[in-house]
C-alpha cells in the first residue's frame, strides 16, 4: 500500500488517521480503503474507513479526517460514496459518519454532499458531542524562519517560552525509552483535569506502528521530567497528538517550551502546518483555547460530522446510548479518581468516546 501513503502525504488534505498504520493502532476495528483512479491509474482521491461492531446495535462505520484528495470534485466524491456504500452493505452498518477536513464555510463541499444524501451535523461545541474536535488552531509554517513564527507568538507566550529556557529545562526525545515518563504524566494530568486516559499499551502502539513519524519527548527540571508530549510527523504536517504535565513546578512554564522546541523540529523537516488539533467552546476561550492560541496559529472551524444514517433508528438509539455512556463513565471516574477504571474501560472498548 506504499502507493496509497505516497499519495496521502502528498496531499493538501493529508492526515496520518487516513494512513493504513493508523488503522493497525485501531485494533478493535476492521479497515477497508477505497481509491478512486483516472483513466491513467493515478489516485485522484481515496477514504480509509474503519468498521466496528457494537453490543445489540451492529456495525457502525466512521472516516477520521477523510477522504483526500480531490474530494470537491463531485463526480469522484460520487464514485468514492457508491463504493462506501456497497462496503456498508456487505457490513449491514447501520450508519457511517464521516469528519473530513473541511471548513465550516466550504458551502460547495456541503452542497455536493448533501446532495449525495448525506446529512450534516455542525452543532458541535463540546469535546463529547464529537469524535474530534471540529475547532482548532493550525500554525502555518510555510516559508517561515523560527524567528518570523516566535515572532508572531503572543507576547505573553513568548515570555513564557524564555522563562522555561531561563529555567534550565531540557526537553529531551525519548520516544519508547521515556514511554514510562510519559505515562506517568499523562496519569497524573487525566486524575488533575477529570479525564480518562489510554492504556499505556495504546501510546506504545502508536510508536510501534509509526517508528519514524511517532515520538515522545520529556521535559526535566532537574532531572525530574514535569511535562511530556507526543507528536506525530506525517507528510508535510506536525501534529500535537497528546500531552501531559506534573502537578509540581507548573510555574515553570514547560509546556511552552515543549510546544516551541515540536514547532522548532517541524520547521526542521520542512512541515508546512503545525496542528495544535482541538479546543473546547464550551466555555468560550478558555485556558486551553488561550493555551494555543498564544502560539500565532489560526482558529479553524470544521463542518464537522457528514453521516448517512442506513438504519435510523439504530443510529438514534447510538447517539442517547453514547450520551448516556460518557455521562455516567465522567461521572463515577469523577467520584472514584481511580486509575484501576482506565483499565476497566479500555478491556471493555471505550468506543463512545474516542475513535
């Protein structure tokens, strides 16, 4: 399938989630990729989707930021929907959701799909009412010096970058070897914020199937790592995929740094974009929002999730059992804060919530 990855990363709309290894990181799911040819064999667009069974509903099938490719050309989008539709059959899914990289405003796209049966739903503002995060902030990096992008930083981010240098941290790459650290941070920062974290075994997954795009860096003061992160490098794209922090010597202001030095290496290797990836509204510009927003980056507005629903009433039945599933999952993590649940809910497939 080299092919197919070639073609992804060469793509404006290019995502690692479309990427044949990021479907092996979804174990519980099956994967069908779809390509649509000219008459020459070149790839003009292509959708990777992943097909999953759950309990009395059935399968349901979900395309992370796809498809790719010329994808506002309707005569290929139509081509790519009459095969994801043979594949829903041969599955009998009972709906496919689809979260494409496309903004909010893009009414041409909205139209087409529409008028290839599809239905949109662009209500989103909370974390739990998506799969992803239809807001972001996206660093363009294109011809651009690091003094042009620190530049550009809020002044209040720039400040904090030097505190953490004025400090003596040192961000550090220790991919599988800090993978301990990592997850040690990344327990501690899911029992402070009220979340629910990934089995170690899922971080290391990741790093496995992506070995050359996939790493962990660790930030120490003193030797004593107090933030982490995990990027991930695909195509002419960085991603900030996952990070955490220690309770201890938050003043220091690490996770700045950290930020910067992932923003430095994708500089480096030639990115065009640095993907912050999502941020809440809920509560309007919160501290997350204000977070990444201090580093120059654009706020972008996806359309959010283009689904067919196949059996209707199946998919409604999904969208109260999801609701009702992270309602009462939030809830007992909050009273108990027992890391034993993150294990709990990983063996029984936490598939309500992330994707």
């Amino acid at each position: 399938m080299q092919i197919y990855e070639d073609f992804i990363m060469k793509q404006d709309l290019c995502d690692f989630q479309q990427s044949t290894k990021w479907a092996d990181v979804k174990e519980y799911w099956n994967n069908d990729i779809i390509i649509v040819e000219d008459d020459d064999k070149n790839i003009l667009a292509s959708m990777s989707i992943l097909t999953r069974r759950l309990p009395l509903l059935g399968n349901i099938m979900y395309v992370p930021r796809g498809p790719i490719g010329n994808i506002c050309d309707e005569e290929v989008l139509r081509k790519l929907t009459d095969k994801m539709k043979e594949i829903a059959a041969e599955y009998k899914a009972f709906a496919i959701i689809i979260e494409p990289n496309v903004k909010a405003n893009n009414k041409e796209f909205a139209n087409m799909v529409k008028k290839l049966g599809y239905k949109i739903n662009s209500t989103a503002i909370k974390f739990d009412q998506e799969i992803q995060a239809r807001h972001n902030f996206r660093l363009d990096l294109r011809n651009k010096t690091e003094d042009e992008v620190f530049k550009n930083f809020a002044s209040k981010t720039r400040y904090n970058v030097r505190l953490a240098m004025r400090k003596g941290i040192e961000v550090v790459e220790k991919n599988e070897e800090g993978l301990d650290e990592f997850y040690d941070l990344m327990k501690e920062t899911g029992k402070r914020d009220g979340f629910i974290i990934r089995s170690k075994d899922y971080f290391a997954t990741i790093l496995k199937k992506f070995p050359d795009n996939a790493k962990v860096y660790i930030a120490y003061y003193e030797n004593t790592p107090i933030s982490a992160i995990m990027p991930i490098l695909y195509g002419d794209k960085m991603w900030y995929l996952y990070g955490a922090s220690s309770n201890n010597h938050r003043n220091l202001m690490s996770t700045y740094l950290l930020q910067w030095e992932m923003i430095k290496v994708a500089l480096k290797n030639s990115c065009n974009e640095y993907d912050f990836r999502g941020v809440s509204m809920e509560n309007g510009e919160d501290g997350l929002y204000r977070f990444k927003k201090g580093f120059g980056g654009d706020f972008v507005e996806l359309i959010g999730e283009v689904y067919m629903d196949f059996k209707p009433i199946k998919f409604f039945l999904f969208k109260i059992f999801k609701k009702l599933f992270l309602n009462v999952r939030y809830r007992i993590y909050k009273f108990t804060r027992k890391s034993y649940l993150v294990k709990l809910y990983k063996t029984k497939g936490s598939y309500m919530r992330s994707f």
